[in-house]
C-alpha cells in the first residue's frame, strides 16, 4: 500500500499504547498516525557554518571534560538532537528506536493502552481528545485536561516520549493520572486500566424517522469507505433520510485522504484542501469528484476544542464550500504537516514541513475552525413542576376522534429509542443541531407550500 496512504495527514501526537501483534490484513488499517506527507529515506543537509560548528564543538568538549557525571559520546549526541527539534514547535521530534518502531507499527487499528491522544504545552501533557469507548473515555478524560503527575512521579521535566513511555504497559495494568482541569480548584486523580483499544472510526444512529447521525471517531484508511456503509444504513433504518448530522467532536484527526473521501461524498466539485510548505514534496492538492452520496440534504457537523487535524479539514472544506452548518465551539487549531524521514534502521526524524489550508485559503494552523453556530456544552435538568391535569384526565373526556392517542409509557420504549432519547437528553449541542435540522426542514415545507 501507498506510503502516503498509510502515512497521510493526523494530529502530531504521540497515541498513549503499546502495540500488539496482528495479522498482516490488519496492518493494512491505520489507527492513528502522525501527519506526514511521506515516508523518505534521509538525504545529506547542507554544511553547517564552521563557527556554528566549533561552537558546538567547544560545548560538547566541555561537557565531556567537567559534568559531574561521564556520558557517553552517543547519549549526548542524542540529546544534542532532541533539543534541537524541540526547539522548533510542539510536532517535531527525534524518533528513537522505540518511538520510531511505534509510528512504523501503528497501522495495525488495535492496540494496547488509555486511549487518549497528547501532546506537551507548558512542561505538561496536555490531553488534546479521548478515544471514544477506551479507559481515558470511560473514567471522563476531557480534552484540555493537562496530566501533571503519573502514578507518584511529576511529569514536569519529562519529554513527550519519556511521559508516554510510562504510560504504556502491562495490559490489565493500572496507572494513576492526576490532572489539572479548568474551572476546577483542586487536582483531579483517576485511575485508568491499560486495555487493548479497537477503535471504530464510524459509528451511526437513527434520531428519528428523518434524521441520521454519525460520528466519526477518528480517520483510519477505511473510513471514507465506512461513511458510505453509515450513510446507507441511515437510510435503510429511515422513512425518508432528509437530513444529517456529522458529529466530530473530540476527534484527533488521523488518515489526511480518509478526511478528503468524506468530503468527496458530500461536494459535487472545488478544492477540498490543500499544504503549503518550502520543499514540493511537501505541497498537496485535492479536489472534489462529481457527485453528492447525501443528494444535497442539509448537514450539520459538530465540533469542539478536541476536534483537530484532518477533523478541520473536513469541517473546513464543507464550511467553504457552503455546504453544511458547522456548530459547536472552535477548533483545536493543529494545521501543520509532518514528514517522517528514515536516519538507518532504528532512528528517524519528524519534522514539520507544511501547513494546512481550506479551499478559501485560511489556515487551520492555531487557529482552527470557527464554528458558525457556537453551542457550548452544557447539563440540562428538567424543571420541577407541580401535578397538573389535562383534558384527558377527566372522567368521561371525549375523544379526539382520531383514535388512540395516548401517551407512549418509558416502559413501552423499545432499546433504541431509548438510547435516543437518553442521547438527547444528555447532549446539548446536539439537541441544537436536530432543532436546526427540524427548523430547516420546516421552513422547506412552508416554502413549497
């Protein structure tokens, strides 16, 4: 398979796992990879300054001669190198034998771990999305949430690598997270259980007879081909499928060409989403193929601060094109390309080499996608209201004339819809995406009327 297939475009962080063994048709579906343009074999730079280098020289001499402690040549070249890419932005990074084995293993859609993608952001790990239906989801890892402390060790002073290198493990294992959140006064401790994590890149469900909804987890290489399957069995379970929500929330991004084929089945035409950068192996460019799968019905996509990458391309491209409604909160902003080069067999090198930017020509990068709707998240609780009594409820009511027209009881609710009604019910924004649709269907109506 294609190594910028494989390799495509995703947020820049480091997936908290340990990798498993599998078969070789499931190295062929990439979980969650950082963005690259390509996989290249190392090529020599240009020569350095002789001052740079004599300098640099007289550093590593003295170090040598007068630290407290001996370090050995190898060791400290390598720290040389992982401060210098440090130093250029929170993606860049010096690929040592185990993290490099990862990024080429993590292909393979299962794997061992908490299930929460992080990067680093003030000397701490910052969570930048859970996995859906992994231990980091399931014990209420946030988004924003920064981990400051793993089991009874501090994480400030570590590297991204050394901090994920302590969270892998044992599967079964348990580990400690203590985490600063926003708006909350006192450190927050959860204990999370490594587990194997399969990650379902779509997942939908029927609201109601009209309205689809699917998610989109994160961007595998198959989930292009997993949004038609979605859309279709929306339609299979619907009277009449007149509208959609797309719901990316929490979403780390992952496979750039899986994001474009979801664009692609929803634009008839123009530009999806191109990079910009100094090197042409670094420039991308796609565009849209004739035909709409959704035959142009009204979308509304869903996004907040945990949707990154390849997540803010799709939204990007269907909110320049103007073809759907994006609602929610911003964006996390992550909008830089990574190539992956190969230094030999065990070392490589991440390096950002381009940015992102819609088919109107915003960049994505610390920025984001400004939704056009903005709907926080909040808790609704139904207000308490006195018994009162309706017409219905009198002895000898007549009736309506329409025939049985009684209430449906909650006992009488079969699983799914109670599992809609329990969705609803606990999730603001996408109440207010359903109203959206139901308001545009509504004014359709009165339209053709």
């Amino acid at each position: 398979m294609n190594s910028k297939l494989l390799l495509g475009a995703a947020l820049s962080t480091f997936l908290v796992c340990q990798n498993i063994m599998a078969d070789d048709a499931e190295k062929t579906a990439p979980a969650e990879q950082p963005d690259t343009a390509a996989l290249e074999t190392y090529t020599e730079p240009k020569p350095l300054p002789l001052e740079s280098l004599r300098k640099f020289s007289d550093v590593f001499g003295k170090i040598k001669q007068d630290y407290v402690e001996e370090i050995d040549d190898v060791t400290l070249l390598n720290y040389a190198i992982r401060g210098m890419l440090s130093g250029l932005d929170p993606h860049s990074a010096y690929l040592e034998p185990s993290a490099f084995t990862d990024l080429k293993e993590n292909t393979s859609g299962s794997f061992g771990g908490l299930g929460i993608e992080v990067g680093m952001e003030n000397g701490f790990v910052k969570v930048i999305a859970p996995i859906d239906d992994t231990p980091a989801a399931k014990a209420g890892v946030e988004a924003g949430d920064l981990i400051i402390q793993l089991d009874d060790t501090p994480v400030k002073g570590l590297s991204l690598n050394q901090a994920v290198d302590m969270m892998r493990g044992e599967i079964g294992k348990p580990i400690k997270l203590t985490i600063l959140r926003a708006k909350e006064r006192e450190p927050i401790e959860k204990i999370l259980t490594r587990d194997v994590i399969k990650v379902t890149s779509v997942k939908t469900l029927n609201l109601d007879e009209s309205y689809g909804y699917l998610r989109i987890t994160q961007f595998q290489a198959q989930t292009g081909e997993d949004f038609a399957k979605g859309l279709e069995t929306l339609r299979e379970n619907a009277d009449k499928l007149t509208g959609l929500i797309i719901d990316l929330r929490n979403n780390p991004g992952g496979v750039l060409q899986a994001a474009v084929k979801v664009a692609d089945q929803m634009l008839e035409e123009g530009l999806i989403v191109y990079t910009e950068g100094r090197s042409t192996v670094a420039e991308l460019s796609y565009s849209a193929t004739p035909g709409d799968a959704t035959d142009g019905m009204p979308i509304v996509v869903l996004i907040d601060g945990g949707s990154a990458s390849a997540s803010e391309i799709l939204a990007g491209a269907l909110q320049d094109h103007d073809r759907a409604v994006i609602m929610g909160t911003r964006s996390f902003g992550k909008g830089s390309v990574q190539n992956v080069l190969s230094l030999g067999e065990e070392y490589g090198l991440k390096l950002t080499t381009a940015r992102y930017f819609t088919p109107n020509g915003r960049s994505i990068q610390a920025q984001g996608i400004d939704p056009d709707i903005e709907v926080n998240r909040a808790k609704l609780s139904e207000e308490k209201t006195k018994r009162t009594y309706r017409e219905s409820d009198l002895a000898g009511h007549l009736s309506n004339g329409n025939g049985n027209s009684q209430e449906l009881d909650e006992e009488d609710l079969d699983s799914d819809e109670a599992k809609r009604r329990n969705m609803l019910a606990q999730d603001f924004q996408l109440q207010e995406a359903l109203n959206l649709l139901k308001a545009i269907d509504i004014l359709k109506i009165k339209h053709e009327k």
